[in-house]
C-alpha cells in the first residue's frame, strides 16, 4: 500500500525529468548545428547502465531515469584541458554560443506553449468571465443571496473584469460591509456581503468561478495559449514565494507537491507539465552562472569587452552560484519542516 500511495509523487518526478530530458536535448542539437562537438550525453542521471559510442560521441543510459546532461568538448578550457581536435566550444563566436545557451530555455517554454495549445484546442474547462460558478452552503455569499450563473460587475463602485481582482478586492475587505454589483439574467442586482476572515487574514465570501467545456480552433488555441502562458509565468513568481513559507502551514514545497500528485485527470496532468515547463524554462533563465542566463551574461560581457572572461574565474563563479544554490534548497527545506512542525504543534 506505501508503495501505491508513493506511485504519483514518482510519477510526477518522472513527468519533471522528462521535461529536463527535452531542455538538455535542445542544447545538444542546436550545439551540433552550430559545429560544436557534444563529448557526452546521458540521458539519465548516477551510474552508466549502458554506454556506446556513435560518431565520435559517447551516449550514456545513466541508471536514475531523471532528466540528462550534456558535456561540450573545450566548454571550459580550465576545466576540460585541451579538445582532441577542431575548434573547442569556449572558442566559437558568441552568437552561437548564444543560441546554445538560449536553445534550452526556449525549447522549454516552447513545448509548456504546445502543451496548452494542444489543451485548448483538444477541449478543456475554461472559466466563464466574472460568472459564479458554485456557492458554499452557509457562506457570507449565500447569507447575501449570491446565486450560481451571478456574473459579478462591480465591487464597491470599482468594476472588475478579471476573476483575480475580485478575489483580491475581497481579501482586502475582510470583515468590512461590501457592495456587490452582479448581473442575473437580463437584471442588475445590488448585494452587501461581509467577507469571512480566513486562516492568514484575508477575507473571503465562499464562492468559485464558473467553468465551461470549450473546444477553440487551432488558430484560437494558440492566442488562448499564449494568454494561459503569460498567466503561468506570472504566477512563478507567486509559487516560488510560497515555496518558502505560508503562515497556516497549509502553504510552501508540501502543498505544492500535494496539489502536483492528487491530479488525478489527463487535463489536469497537461496543465500541470505545461506549467513545470514554463517554469523551468524561466528558471534556467536566472543570471546564475551555472544557469543558462548566467552563462549568456558572459558570452555578452565577452563580446563587449572582445576578450573572455579568464576560465578559472568562470569555473569559480559557476561553482559558487552552485553552492549558493544548494544553501538556498536547504533553507527552503528547513523552513518547510519548521512550518510542517509549527502546524503540528498548533494542531495539538
């Protein structure tokens, strides 16, 4: 039974290596395109299940199916030593060292843009505009006389078009008489609620938006998509806040790992993919040196200033973005524990 129970989590792992998999095989083939020479790539991580050689270059079935890695012959002088032949990677122009650093973000983001116009234009829930889709039983909503079907206009004289901003404008009101403006039917009807105090202070009234099955065409599919995508990366920056800690200890890494592994339909498991893959994509963005940001930074510093960057430096930046990066995991860990055990404790 531990094992059935452990079943999703491996499997969204594994859905989040694939998605690795695609970033690191875009590296390598536009790598090649551009005349630099792939070394090794394992498609995999830890130990060589199964290793051979084809064209000069080593592939490798690493035994962790997780994700993969790619080695460029000369991508680091220091580090590498001298390539056997041809021109090493470190020493081709920076446009192509620029497209190499760029193809893995890119091909990241461009299959999570995929996803969702395959989501659109094969069918999926999309919400209805500002319309009230279900009323909690016994909720200041329904004390009020919101109904389902209700299409929200206004809320204390302010209109609001988007679902978002009536969520805020209601968290900010908690506890304070406020003035809704809905359309039912043909007519407009003024209503006051109240907004409940939930758990981390901020108000609320029980309600959800409504969604509707809609099948768009492909031509729409893709505005569709590329909208749900501004949406997805707007909201990383909320996510990766909310990794760190939430003050009922409902929030952080342990809420977003429950919410990844209670999906349970095929809709729900290509949004989340498309999500992890935008993400990702923005993530190896981040000016780390050891990032695929951080390394186009130096190929421009170099173009600008028309000599590299000395390599033992680079080797010393790369290895510190790393280490900072492992510390910045384990913060966020131990403060995932603290948070897990302070909503324990209050529990008792």
């Amino acid at each position: 039974m531990a094992s059935l129970r452990a079943l999703p989590t491996l499997v969204a792992l594994l859905a989040l290596g694939a998605l690795v998999f695609v970033h690191e095989l875009a590296h390598l083939v536009i790598a090649r395109a551009v005349g630099a020479r792939a070394v090794v790539f394992s498609i995999g991580l830890g130990p060589p299940l199964l290793a051979f050689r084809v064209g000069g270059q080593r592939w490798v079935l690493g035994a962790i199916p997780w994700g993969g890695w790619l080695q460029l012959e000369g991508e680091n002088p220091f580090r590498d030593g001298p390539v056997s032949g041809g021109r090493p990677f470190a020493a081709l122009g920076t446009a192509r060292r620029a497209l190499v650093f760029l193809a893995g973000p890119a091909a990241s983001l461009l299959l999570g843009l995929l996803l969702l116009t395959a989501l659109h234009a094969g069918g999926t829930y999309a919400p209805v505009a500002m319309t009230v889709g279900t009323v909690e039983s016994g909720s200041e909503a329904a004390r009020a006389g919101l109904r389902p079907a209700d299409r929200i206009v206004s809320v204390e004289g302010e209109p609001v078009r988007r679902w978002g901003a009536l969520v805020r404008a209601l968290a900010a009101r908690a506890g304070q008489p406020t003035r809704l403006v809905a359309r039912r039917a043909d007519t407009e009807v003024q209503l006051v609620v109240q907004p409940s105090v939930d758990a981390r202070g901020r108000g609320r009234i029980g309600i959800d938006e409504q969604y509707a099955f809609a099948r768009e065409p492909l031509g729409d599919a893709v505005g569709t998509a590329l909208r749900h995508a501004g949406q997805l990366l707007r909201q990383t920056g909320v996510w990766a806040a909310g990794l760190v800690h939430a003050p009922d200890g409902m929030g952080g890494a342990a809420l977003l790992l429950r919410r990844v592994t209670a999906i349970r339909s095929v809709d729900g498991a290509v949004r989340a993919l498309a999500a992890a893959s935008l993400a990702l994509g923005l993530l190896y963005l981040l000016p780390l040196p050891s990032l695929d940001g951080g390394r186009l930074l130096l190929a421009l510093w170099e173009r600008r200033r028309g000599r590299p960057l000395d390599a033992r430096v680079q080797t010393a930046l790369q290895l510190l973005s790393l280490v900072l990066a492992v510390l910045l995991v384990g913060w966020l860990v131990v403060e995932e524990v603290r948070s897990v055990v302070e909503a324990a404790r209050r529990a008792r």
